[in-house]
C-alpha cells in the first residue's frame, strides 16, 4: 500500500490495478475526470464493466464520506492506541453513547 500511495507506476500491482486506481484518482477529482481513454486503459488491461463500475462506485462513496466527515469538521485521533480504547467502548455500548 505504502508503494501504491509513493508511486503507482512504480507499485509493484498489476496493469489492471493501477489503470483502476488511476479512474479512481480521477474519480476522486470529479467524475467527469474520467475520460473513455481511461475506460478504454482499463478494458485492455483486462478490467470488466464491473469491476470499472465497482471502482467508480467506491471512490465516489469514499470522496463521499470524506466531505462528510470534513463538513462536520470531525477529528481523527492520531495516536494509534486511542482507537484501541474507542474499539473496546463502541463494541461494548454502540455507536451512540448513552445519555445520562
């Protein structure tokens, strides 16, 4: 992963993965990034109707996702352990918190 995200080209994945990732990037931009010369890439390296379709479809959900939570102006932990405790509390009471 740490490769994919330094460099695609150089990433040691398959042709069809970085012609994937690559809409993806695009999709993340906009979808009227991708052009039909991306399609065309990703088909002749062998990628299906679906799996293109399945592409675009998660990075617009996870571009989604992320102007939500940006929108709410959410704040991610950076120290690792905090999600070792916020694990353990949203296994044992859920999501929601319980009010008082």
């Amino acid at each position: 992963m740490d490769s994919v995200r330094r460099n695609l080209e150089t990433a040691p994945v398959s042709a069809k993965l970085k012609a994937l990732l690559r809409i993806a990037g695009k999709v993340q931009e906009s979808g009227r990034c991708v052009t039909p010369e991306d399609i065309a890439d990703a088909r002749a390296e062998g990628a299906t109707d679906l799996e293109i379709h399945d592409t675009v479809l998660i990075a617009a959900a996870f571009s989604m996702y992320n102007r939500y939570v940006d929108g709410l102006a959410t704040v991610t932990p950076i120290d690792p352990a905090l999600y070792d405790v916020m694990g353990r509390r949203m296994a044992k009471e859920g999501y929601v918190r319980a009010s008082n």
